[in-house]
C-alpha cells in the first residue's frame, strides 16, 4: 500500500516535537520561537512564545500541561493556560546542548544531552546521554555512549525507549525499569541521519531521515518495511494522532 500525503499547513519555518493531545498536533516552531498546534483539517494556534532561547522538544504532562525543552539555556517550561514556569534547570545535568524529549503517562521525562554545543564539533564521538527528570524535578542520567541523541520515543506500556542516534545513523532500544532506568537492548536499522521518531502500535518506530528525505518504519527486527519520501525536503519529525491514532503527521522543511 502507498501511503498518500495531505498537506494541512505550509508557511512555518521549522518544526519540531509533535506529540499529539486532546485532539490537536501540539509542535514548536524553532526558529519563530513559538509553541502551535494544528487540527488534522489545519486549523492553527499560536499558544505561546519562547522568547530568550530556541525551543525543541515537547512534551505532555498526564494533567495536560505542555512542557516545552529549550536548548542553550538548557530548561524545561511548563505551560499552564499558556503561561510559562520553570518545570526542571539542567544546567547543571547536562554536559552539552539538550536536543528532544519526551513526556511518559507517568509524568517522567527523558531529554537527550549531545554531550557538546552545537554547532557540532569535530571528531565528537559516542558522548550523548539521556536524562531522567522525575515528577519531583530530580534528574539523573539514565543512558550514555549515545552518537548524537536525537528524537526520543516510548511504548504506551511505559516500557521501551527508543532514542535515533543521528551520527550513529540508528535506533538504540532500552527496556525501561520501574523506578525510569534504562537498559541497552541493542540497536536497529540503519537510517542516516534520523531524527524525529514515534512508535506505532506494533512497535514499529517510524523516523525522519533528515538527509534521506523520507520517513522510514523499521519493525522490532531492525527491517525497514515502509518508506515515505518528501522530495526536496528535509524529514524533522513526526508523531501519530487522530481518534485512532494511526494517522502519521510527518513534519519537513524545504532543503537550503
């Protein structure tokens, strides 16, 4: 089966973190330092600025608060009716840029660390992390060795974590304990440059490949099994929604 693209919004600038909440795309816009969301007939909503840093990933707290991670000053905000305050300060957690993040039904966040500022070094090497910060606003580090850490994702089950490691041009897949800890169970596929990702209810992870111009689905083997190009554009992200949750809202820009 070919998949068939609808475009319902085109004019942002760049778009990143969709998570999918009360019926609506809830995403930021990077560059314009805004926090949106869209219905799937494209209706748009400017909820709120991020006015002193870039914002990136996005999370969703189990009350319905919005998180949003910003990357230089390294913090989260919540949101609440649409007023920022300070959710959790990593600066003193995170050794280098925090990129994307996600929010699980029990109200713990992961936020990928690079290990270094942007722009990317040369020579950088497996020195990403991922962090843990609790309801309480305690963090820890959970996962290292990471190339690049990029879209984070996890199981509805709250079980497995999913993380695309951008220069390791693949997925690294955990089981997650109870108390949030994280344990390698290996690493899948073979994408280059993968960024945003999201799980499907068989398991599969469904991710951008930035330089590939396409979203890619590699099943629990490490097989990619469908692939969706976006010709002249670049793949950032992309999240499920819908009532059933099994429409694929794909997010790109056009290539510089």
């Amino acid at each position: 089966m070919t998949a068939r693209l609808t475009t319902i919004h085109d004019g942002g600038r760049y778009f990143e973190g969709p998570r999918w909440h009360r019926g609506r795309l809830w995403f930021v816009d990077c560059m314009a330092r805004t926090q949106l969301s869209i219905s799937p007939s494209g209706e748009l909503q400017q909820h709120a600025a991020v006015t002193d840093d870039t914002p990136c990933g996005l999370g969703v707290l189990p009350d319905g608060d919005i998180v949003v991670l910003t990357m230089f000053r390294k913090r989260l905000l919540r949101f609440s009716d649409g007023a920022p305050s300070l959710y959790a300060d990593l600066s003193e957690v995170a050794t280098g840029t925090i990129d994307d993040m996600i929010i699980d039904g029990q109200g713990r966040a992961y936020v990928g660390d690079l290990g270094f500022n942007l722009p990317p070094p040369e020579g950088r090497g497996a020195v990403g992390r991922i962090i843990l910060v609790m309801p309480d606003g305690s963090a820890r580090i959970v996962a290292d060795g990471l190339r690049f850490p990029n879209g984070i994702a996890v199981s509805s089950d709250h079980r497995r974590l999913v993380v695309a490691e951008m220069d390791g041009a693949c997925l690294a897949d955990y089981d997650i304990a109870a108390d949030g800890s994280l344990h390698l169970r290996g690493r899948l596929g073979r994408i280059n440059d993968p960024d945003g990702i999201c799980l499907d209810r068989d398991g599969a992870v469904w991710v951008a490949s930035f330089t590939e111009d396409a979203f890619v689905r590699i099943d629990r083997d490490g097989v990619e099994r469908e692939r969706i190009g976006v010709a002249g554009r670049r793949a950032l992200a992309c999240a499920l929604g819908g009532a059933d949750r099994r429409t694929l809202f794909c997010l790109s820009a056009e290539t510089s």
